[in-house]
C-alpha cells in the first residue's frame, strides 16, 4: 500500500514541479533556521548540568544599594569564606577560589638543557584548593586529591595545559616541575587531572594552591580581613545540606556581614547584601556574569526564548505556505479524488494519500536543511559560540529533532488539506461540478487569515530590523560629551618594577611629530572598567555619602577628550590626589542644581577632605545601556597605566596614523622588549559595547529576508493558481476592453487588501516588541513613525512586483487562445 502512495506522490510532484519547489523551498528555509536555533538554545541550556547534587550548588554573590542606586557583583569579601567555614551551619562544603585581577606572565623551566619558555598573557589561572576540584568533578590523572594543593607554592594542571606546557613528557614525569608566574612566584606541578568534558562556564586549566596568596607577594592585592571591600575576583561557592534551604543560609551570610561590617550604612537608600545563586542560574544571568575569563559568557534566557519564537513563526511560514497551495489548488485534484472514491477508496486511505505526499515533501526539505544549515552557521558565527559545531554523527540529539520536526510539519502541513481533500463529494466531481468549488476554495476565510498571518510577520521582522538598526546607529553616532575619533589608546606594563618607565614613554611619543596630544590615565573615558568607591560630602547639616566612580588622570586628559569644562578650571599638574574635577551628575547628586555652586566644597575620600576644582560636563562612561553615574577625576601617576594619544588628522595618502603607529610600537618595545604592543582606536572599542545587538540585528536582518522571501514564494504560487484559474475571465474581459493595468488591478487588488490588513495587526505588535527591547538601554531614540509606515509600504512594493511577475504574463496573453483552452 505505501508503495502505492510513493508512486501517487512522485507523480503528482513531477506533473505539479513549479508548486513542489515552493512547498520544498519554502519549508527547506523554515526548517534549516529551526535547526539552527536548536543548536543554539540547546548549547546554552546544556550548560553546567553534569555537577553532582547541582540543585544543591549555589554561589554568593554581592547586592548593593548606593543612595537609591542598585549594584551587582559576583564576588564577595575576602574573609566571608573562612567566616562560613566557621560559623554557618547547614553547610556541606565552602568552596572559595580567587582568579587573578592581572595578566600572568608564565615561565617554565629549562626542559632538556633548553632555554626557559615563557607565556607572556596566560589566562585559565586560579587560586583554588582541592574542594574546588572535588566540587566539579574533576578526574585525578596524576597526584592526590587531599595533597596536591594542601601546601604552598604548589600547581594542579588539566591535561591540555599539561601538554601545552611539556609537550615531550608523559604526564606521571611532570609532578616536581616548576613553573615561575610573574618571574617571582615558583611553584611545583603536584598534579594532573583529566579536562571537563561538558559545556560549563568553569575554563579554568591550571589551579594554584590557595595558600600561595597568603605566602606570596601576591597578598597585597587581596583584603583577607576586610569586610568593606568586594571584588569579582573572589568567588565562593557553597553546597547546602539535603535539609537546608537557601533563604536560611542566605540570612546568616548577612548576620555575618552584619557582625563583621558594622560600618556599612544601611538604610533605605544604602545597603549591602549576600544572595545565593543557584548553579543553574550562573550561565544566564548578566547582572553577576560568570568569570573573566569563560569565554562563553552569559546569554539572557530572554534571548533564547526570542530566537526559538522565531524559529517557530520561520517554520509556520513554510506551513502556511503549504496549507495555501495545497487547498487553492484542491480542485484541480477534483476528479482524481472522485475516481478514487468510485473505486472504492476510503477517506482514511485518500488522507494517508495526502499525508504521504506532504511527509516526502517534508523529508526532502529537511535534507536540503542539513545542506544549508552549515552555510547558515558560518552566517551567524559572530552570534554562536566559537566551540558550537554542527555535526550530525556527534550529535544524535539532532537526528531525533529532525525526526520530530518532520513529523510535527507534516501534520501542521498536511492535516488540513488532506481532510479538505478526502471531504470531496465524487458524484459531483464525476459531473464535473467540483468547479464549483474553485470560487469558494479562493475565497476562503483560512487561506486569508493565513495570508494575513504571513504577512504579518514579515512585516514585524521588518520593522523590528528597521528599528534595531536606527538604536545602534544611534548609540554609534551620538554626542558621548567627548571625542573619539583618531585616538588611540594601550597600557604600559603592569608588572614593571620600574614605575618611572611609563613617564619616560610618554616624553618620548611626545616627540613624534604625528602625535597631537597625549595623556595618562586608569582608562580611557568610556569603558567596560570600573574603579568605584564611597565618598561624602556636605550641604549645610545634610550628609550625603554615594558610591562614585573614578578616573586617575593627568592634566592633559580633559583636554585631549574635549570634554566641556562648566565651572572652575582643569586638574593642576599633580602625581597624587589633591583636588576633584567631578562631573555635573555629582554635583547635582552633592544637592547643588546651580553646579558652580559645587566648586571650593569638600569631598571626603579615604579619611581626607579634598576640594573641587572643577566641574565638567556630563559624558558617558560606559555604554548608552546605562545611566550616566557620579564621577571624579583626578591624579594619581601610580595607578594612570593607560596611554591616551590623539592623532593628526590623516592625510590624503592615508600615511600618518600608519607612521605614528609604527613609531609609537618602536619606542614601546624600547621600553618593554618583552611586552606585546596592544593598542585600540576609542571608537571601535565603544562599537564594541554594541556587539550583542549588532549580532541581533544581523540576525533580525537575515530573519526578514528569509520571512519576505517564503511570504512570496506562497503569494507567487497562489497568484500563479489563480491566474490560471481565472483563465476564461481574463479573456473574456479583454475581450470586452480592458486594458492590461485593469486586469492587473483586479487581480492583485485582493491581495494587497490582505498585506495592508497584515501591516494594519502588525504595527502593535512591532511596537510593543521593540518597546521592551528599548527599555534595556537607558538613552535610545526618540520614537518615530517612519519605521512603521517605510515597512508598510516596502512590503507592498515587494508584494506587487511578485504579484506582477504572473499576473502581467496572464493580462498578456491572447484572449483568443485563453477562451479556446478554456
């Protein structure tokens, strides 16, 4: 019997070959986007699952609250582990590592008489004892879980790092190696342990013992008895008991930040807190983020859920798509059906008929997908993950999505017209009164709510493109309060023992001649950094103590950024702090509306009152995402590491920023031999802030061309039966005088109705869509209506020219041969 359907089906496809290529097409696009999406939200939604008892992990993070202000971090205080350790109860295990806040600078020993190998920026490095390891399951190639990383100076390596670093030994040959980090701290290979096989957020290959810190130079950078100072670099992860819960241990974390840090205002507009994080919330919450160096990052579940609801409206389209053409073209069919019946076919066996064909389809186009879902990687590989690959054999999850997928669209697809179809009455077929059912079959109310369906979200596609792309050309192109254009900027080396070098550097680009302007700063004005701290100041009786953020920075940086200076006047030369420029939203924030009136007053830092000397005009620090905070600059020359050189305008020949770059990198290396010269220009960093919703945007773009594209392929194929349907008409009206632009007219009149109704259910929705989307950025553009109507009309341009493709053939054609055929 099924052999039966097939050859029904192939010869149905090869009679009808133009409406099969439609229904492949147009279902091949759904299909391969699905795939393509599933890999995505799958390779997200497959991280960190592999944790023993992982409902029962959960890592401390920090909440604040800096007059009204809220704050994230996803460290904590540095004595808070030894604290939990002590004195909570309901614990299982406390484990506390520290990744470091620098680049680190690896030298291995002399191997076979050789010279030392060294790694000038090597990241994957943390400080850890062997309840991290044991916490992540981590298996034990070479060493001892309870002595690898019990004492100081000691290192545990993951089998890649191992080989990476000793690639001519065998891995039972490396405990009693040493490697040097920094060029002062020497530790000993103690262990080897096999590298996490699972997607996770925990990158890290090489484990320092923890103890190391407190033994090394290394512990200055860290505040083990300070409970007021939080950094992202000590993490803690806790497993609670199978009889604990989490709102129980969270309120001892904060009876001990309470206990412990009785300095810590708390009121209703300042407050500090510990939360517990679940494990499975770590890949996908942005307001903590992972850890510096997972290269992975967090995606917004958000997110995920938004390119699965496309996947969804791309596949409906090629349903649609099907269901259209299937039940426009039902009559044609007419007669084939009524001999079947007369024979003796059941309903059942006609669906199963119907059915059949639309699973060949299906199947066909999933296989096309499978062809162009590599292609489709390639497109998108600035928004999928580096380590996503699309390997069939590798992943059999693949093989059983596309089995469901196909299942599921060939029923979507299918059942309708193959019950519309198996429902016609043969005696009437036999009469050849099934004609009359063409009129009804293109006026039904399905196929135009389906139509309008389509159409409408190719439309929303469009006008969230439209929409997208005006917020990032805005965020590129507005006034940031100063200039980005032809500045370059890099940082000195961190780890020089010599402070005096970086002053040496700067003299000497000074003198070259295709430099303008040069500066030293923490970083440049707009950045992903951030050095905040707690300030006071006074009005009158009232106190007002803020969380403010703040740029060391010598005498030029003001003027080289072309930042306005509103009231007062520059930093004075100085190399430590001894005045404030801060900026308006401070001073506003200090209780001074008139923002000179904040010039002479007193600023508490650090147990010292300085003045301020000036007030400049509000920029942004960080990206349009966020609002502009309260800020200081000042001097500081120890922590100023950044070089901010400005150039001279290039030349026709495009020479000078070549020669100055060139230049600059040669007096670099004179000064650092051993550092790499790694420099950015301002405004393609700032263009990177912007990264997620330009990938969105590339995405939303592709998305559109793929929604216009299977929207008129279905208009062109129903356009195509109706013209042929509607042959004797034609004819006859041009018969009587109607001119090729009234036929058109008539022809392509209902389907433009039916766009304009879809762009009418469409604009709503559009609106409210980018309306949330808008809200994640906290200066966007002002609303517009052009977006919305520029898409309207576009979609009716794009319908019209497919309308016309058929539709002037047929108002061509000679009346006579169309009156002789009919």
């Amino acid at each position: 019997m099924f052999q039966n359907y097939l050859i029904v089906a192939l010869r149905n496809f090869w009679r009808s070959k133009l409406f099969s290529l439609i229904y492949m097409a147009s279902l091949s696009i759904g299909i391969s986007a699905s795939l393509v999406i599933f890999l995505i939200v799958q390779y997200h939604l497959s991280f960190d699952r592999f944790e023993q008892d992982r409902d029962r992990i959960y890592r401390v993070v920090s909440d604040f609250k800096f007059s009204g202000q809220p704050g994230h971090n996803s460290g904590v205080t540095d004595p808070l582990a030894e604290a939990v350790q002590r004195e909570v109860t309901g614990v299982e295990s406390v484990v506390a590592f520290h990744l470091p806040n620098f680049d680190v600078k690896v030298t291995l020993s002399p191997v076979k008489n050789g010279p030392p190998v060294k790694y000038k920026k090597q990241n994957g490095i943390i400080f850890a004892n062997s309840s991290y390891v044991n916490l992540l399951g981590y298996h034990w190639l070479v060493g001892s879980p309870e002595a690898a990383l019990k004492e100081p100076f000691q290192v545990v390596l993951t089998r890649r790092r191992a080989q990476q670093y000793f690639p001519d030994l065998p891995l039972h040959e490396l405990p009693g190696k040493v490697i040097t980090y920094n060029d002062s701290i020497h530790a000993t290979v103690s262990g080897v342990v096999e590298d996490l096989s699972h997607n996770t957020d925990f990158t890290f290959k090489e484990f320092i013992s923890h103890s190391t810190i407190r033994n090394s130079g290394w512990k200055d950078s860290y505040s083990f008895d300070d409970w007021g100072s939080t950094s992202s670099g000590s993490q803690l992860f806790i497993k609670i008991n199978k009889q604990s819960l989490a709102p129980q241990i969270e309120k001892q974390l904060n009876g001990l930040l309470q206990k412990y840090n009785k300095s810590q205002k708390q009121d209703s507009l300042n407050a500090a807190s510990f939360r517990l994080q679940p494990l499975g919330y770590l890949h996908f919450d942005p307001d903590y983020g992972t850890f510096d160096d997972s290269p992975s990052g967090t995606v917004h579940k958000s997110t995920l859920y938004g390119l699965l609801i496309l996947g969804v409206f791309l596949l409906l389209l090629g349903c649609i798509n099907f269901i259209n053409l299937a039940t426009a073209r039902s009559s044609q069919r007419a007669k084939e059906i009524g001999i079947r019946k007369t024979m003796g076919s059941s309903k059942t066996q006609l669906r199963m008929q119907f059915l059949t064909e639309t699973f060949l389809i299906t199947t066909g186009s999933a296989l096309l997908s499978l062809l162009a879902s590599p292609l489709l990687l390639h497109v998108f590989s600035d928004f999928i993950p580096g380590d996503l690959q699309f390997n069939v054999l590798k992943n059999p999850q693949v093989i059983v999505f596309l089995l469901v997928l196909i299942l599921a669209v060939t029923f979507l697809s299918g059942f309708y017209p193959a019950i519309l179809l198996s429902g016609y009455n043969p005696a009437l077929v036999l009469k050849s009164q099934a004609v009359t059912l063409t009129g009804k079959t293109r006026k039904a109310s399905l196929r135009k709510i389906l139509t309008v369906s389509q159409f409408a979200i190719a439309q929303i596609f469009i006008m969230g493109s439209l929409i997208v792309g005006r917020q990032i050309q805005y965020s590129l192109q507005k006034d940031l309060g100063f200039k980005k254009d032809a500045i370059v900027f890099f940082n000195a080396d961190y780890f020089d023992p010599n402070p005096h070098n970086k002053t040496v550097l700067a003299e000497r680009l000074r003198l070259i001649p295709e430099i303008s302007s040069l500066s030293l700063s923490t970083h440049p004005p707009s950045s992903s950094n951030v050095n905040s701290t707690t300030m006071k100041s006074s009005k009158g009786k009232d106190v007002v103590e803020t969380s403010v953020e703040m740029i060391f920075a010598d005498t030029n940086f003001i003027p080289l950024y072309h930042m306005k200076l509103i009231a007062g006047k520059n930093l004075p030369p100085s190399d430590n702090v001894n005045s404030f420029v801060i900026n308006e939203a401070y001073a506003r924030r200090m209780g001074y509306m008139d923002v000179s009136e904040s010039v002479g007053k007193m600023i508490e830092w650090n147990d010292r009152q300085v003045p301020v000397v000036g007030v400049v005009a509000d920029f942004h620090q960080h990206s349009l995402h966020e609002q502009i905070q309260p800020l200081v600059i000042c001097a500081r020359l120890r922590h100023e590491f950044c070089f901010n050189v400005m150039l001279q305008p290039e030349n026709a020949g495009g020479t000078v920023w070549k020669t100055a770059i060139e230049k600059m990198q040669k007096e670099y290396k004179a000064i650092y031999p051993e550092v790499d010269f790694d420099y950015s220009f301002l405004d393609d960093s700032i263009a990177k802030f912007y990264k997620t919703e330009m990938n969105i945007s590339r995405l939303l773009r592709w998305a559109t061309a793929m929604a216009i594209f299977i929207s008129c392929l279905g208009l062109l194929g129903l356009v195509v039966f109706t013209t042929n349907t509607r042959t004797k008409e034609i004819g006859i009206r041009k018969v009587l005088g109607a001119s090729i632009a009234q036929i058109v007219g008539i022809l392509s009149k209902e389907f433009m109705i039916l766009i304009a109704i879809a762009f009418v259910i469409a604009v709503p929705v559009a609106w409210w869509g980018t309306y949330k989307w808008l809200e994640d950025f906290a200066y966007k553009m002002d609303g517009s209506w052009w977006p919305f109507a520029a898409s309207g009309l576009l979609m009716l341009a794009i319908g019209f020219l497919t309308l016309s493709m058929q539709t002037i053939n047929a108002a061509r054609a000679n009346p006579v041969t169309n009156l002789r055929t009919e």
